[in-house]
C-alpha cells in the first residue's frame, strides 16, 4: 500500500471525446504511476491511507502539447508579419543556429523548460535543432523537470542556409547515436525521428530516418500541408509523388509501424486524409501560429469525423503562447470563424471536445495518457480557480470554462506527471 495516494477535490475529465466526467468532491487513487480509480465514498480498502484534501479546487489532467520548437523559446512574439517560409529565413533559421553553442543553448533550455513546467503542459513533442549535443542537453533537462516527452533532433540537408545545414552522411550518423544514447536513458523522455519538412530533406536523408525509424521502433514528427506555397514546392520537388503526404509515406515516415504526428495539416487533401486515418497518423493542431504566420484554418472537424487522431499544439514560436489553454480558445474561435466563412458543415468545437483535444486526444501519442480512466498515467493539474468566481454559483463545467478562457498559470497550484508531484525546476 505504500504506492497507494489518494487526492480529494472535484475531478474533471474527458474519457470520451465532447463528454465532461466530473465528480464532485471525488476520491482519486493512484497506485505508483496510475490511476486506480475515481470513487464517490472511499472504499474501506482505502481507510489506513492519508489522503490529499485539495477542497474546492479543480483536479484536471495535465495538458499535452503535440508540437512546439524548444529552439524558437526565444523568438516567441517576433515575425508574426510573415509569412511561413519568410518567417523561417529571417527568424527562425538564424536563431537555431546558435545551439551549436552549448552554453547558449542551456541558458535557453532552462528558461523553455521551466516555462513548461509553468503553464502545467505535462507532456509535449519537441522539434530541438540539427545539433546532437544540444539536443541531448534538452532531454536531460526536461527528464530532471520531471516532464514527459518525445525530443527530436532536426534533420535538414537541402535548402537550408549554408550557416545552417547539414551533410546527409554525418547527420544520419549523429541522429543513430542520439537515438541509441536516449532510447533507454529516461522513463518518460524518449528521442523522435525528426525531419524538418520535405522541402529540407533529400531522398537520401529520408530513406535513411525511415530505415532508422524501423531499426529502432522510434516515433516520427514533422510538418504537413502547412502553407499553400510550401505545398507548391514540394509537387516540384516530387513530381512522381501524388501528394505531401504521400512523399513521407515512401519512405516509412508516415505512421503505420511507427506512431507519427504530423503539425499543421491546414490544406490537406482527400487523398491525404484516407492515407492519415490508414496510417494512424496524429494531426497536432496548431492554431495561433496558423493565424500567426498566414496559413489558413485547418479543417479539425472534418480530420474528427473521419477518425484521425487529433491533438492540441503551441508550435512555439510560430504560435506566440505556450500555454495549451490558449491554444483551445483560438481552436474555438476559428472553428467558428471557419463555420462562418468557409464551410457550414464543420461545426463548432465544444468546451469539452477542446478539453479532450487538449489532454487524452494528444496523450494518446503517449500511450494512456490524458485520462483519469482505470490504468491511464497520471498527469494531473491541480487549479485554483477562486479568484475567477463571480456573484453566480457556477457548475463545475462553468468553473472550467472559465479557467479556459480566463485562467492562466498562476491559478495551478500543482503538478503531477506519471504519478509524482513535481517541485519548481532548478537548474
């Protein structure tokens, strides 16, 4: 029984996708890393054990951020002018090519990873740069953090600036050993398979992730149908291909055998969509750094209905904010201007299907994440939400809304990852 703890406060979750369960003034028992279960009265069982009076607070599921680039931390606010590929060349590509220098990169590491802690986002998928070394820095800090997490060293051997290039040969080199140095090394960081997009990667250097993807049973991460002129480039670049999508599928980087999220998908077509829901490949919906950078409103009701797996996303710094909360209200917001503008069919994002999107529909990258079902991990926020309270006595489901829409990481009081509560970072 010494695994055993047992939380008390008013739980919410989503078990199923736009259904809130809550249980007001519930028992939450955690045996080690999972949840055994949500009681009402506490079994006799239970009765030697203490338990964790959290009162009238919140107890929530962590949220899951499905892709952001630790590299871009700094960059957050800027180029918001631009577009995408622009956006990459004045911004973007100079700033990554300082983590070369490992001092740099910690000072930087530690703030982005301190901020996750911050705003209560308990699992994430990283893109970090094309520099082994600093890579492996960021895994550790986010292992001692306490954090869970897929880190991606980032491949690129074409169109890239010469200050920010790689060979083909040394890069797949680097990514074996970071891939062999890490597979094992943490309980709840783990490397991902990383190329940057198809325009960056040669046939070569994607034939090679994906044979690595194989050799080692590692997750894959990258870009898709992002911006309309990104697009553009890779029908020429893959005249013989018949979509984005398609390129990645070639050469084993497009789910199936390995769990796969692709960002974006802002324009995809048909086609891709069929090969999505065949693959099982996760959408990480990214909305602020798609209004940010001028790419469009993704179809995310269309990408539910059919069954594709969808995930919230930051994507810092295309997205300005890496709280996951503010990532659900634009969600809302452009499902609604989308339902406005460009297609009457795709209804509205509810309160609690984003809720879902924000925690058990990214978790399920991680495996039984996102839940407080029987069995699942758990990842819990605790939210103090009073100073939110107005003259009106609000349901639970309210009290969230709320928090969603109003709150922000001062209303966390604390943090849980695979069961354990975790301290302020120090670096």
């Amino acid at each position: 029984m010494a695994s055993l703890k047992i939380l008390k406060g008013n739980i919410v979750h989503t078990p199923k996708f736009g259904e809130f369960e809550i249980k007001e003034k519930a028992y939450l028992v955690v045996n080690g890393a999972f949840v055994e279960g949500i009681y009402e009265q506490l079994p006799e069982k239970y009765a030697s054990i203490d338990i964790l009076d959290y009162g009238d607070k919140l107890i929530i599921p962590g949220f899951v951020d499905l892709h952001l680039h630790a590299s871009q931390f700094n960059n957050r606010g800027l180029g918001v002018d631009k577009e995408l590929l622009d956006w990459l060349n004045v911004y973007t590509f100079p700033e990554e090519a300082k983590y070369e220098d490992l001092d740099f990169a910690k000072k930087a590491y530690e703030k982005f990873v301190y901020e996750l802690w911050k705003q209560g986002t308990t699992r994430s998928v990283i893109f970090a740069t094309i520099h082994k070394e600093s890579t492996m820095l960021l895994m550790d800090m986010i292992d001692k953090a306490g954090l869970g997490a897929f880190v991606g060293k980032l491949n690129m051997d074409r169109n890239s600036p010469d200050f920010y290039i790689e060979d083909t040969k040394k890069s797949l080199e680097d990514t074996e050993d970071y891939i062999r140095s890490t597979k094992d090394k943490y309980d709840l960081v783990k490397p991902i398979i990383t190329p940057r997009f198809v325009p960056s990667c040669t046939e070569e250097m994607m034939k090679g992730l994906g044979e690595l993807a194989d050799k080692y049973d590692v997750h894959i991460q990258s870009h898709l149908s992002e911006n309309r002129s990104e697009i553009k480039w890779v029908e020429e670049l893959h005249p013989d291909c018949s979509s984005y999508a398609a390129v990645y599928d070639k050469y084993g980087l497009f789910g199936g055998d390995h769990p796969t999220v692709m960002a974006h998908c802002v324009w995809n077509t048909e086609e891709e969509m069929e090969l999505m829901l065949k693959n099982n490949v996760f959408v990480a919906h990214s909305p602020c750094s798609n209004a940010n950078v001028s790419s469009g409103i993704a179809p995310i009701r269309k990408f539910i209905d059919k069954g594709i797996p969808v995930g919230l996303a930051s994507d810092i710094s295309g997205g300005h904010k890496l709280a996951i909360p503010d990532a659900m209200v634009l969600a809302a917001q452009l499902a609604n201007l989308r339902w406005v503008h460009i297609d009457d069919r795709d209804e509205h994002l509810s309160t609690a299907e984003l809720f879902y999107l924000a925690t058990k529909g990214g978790g399920e990258f991680f495996g039984k994440v996102g839940s407080f079902e029987e069995g699942y991990e758990f990842d819990a926020l605790i939210i103090d939400d009073t100073n939110l309270f107005d003259v009106n006595d609000r349901t639970l489901e309210e009290r969230v809304q709320k928090y969603i829409y109003l709150g922000d990481d001062r209303n966390i009081v604390d943090r849980y990852v695979a069961g354990n509560r975790l301290e302020e970072p120090k670096f």
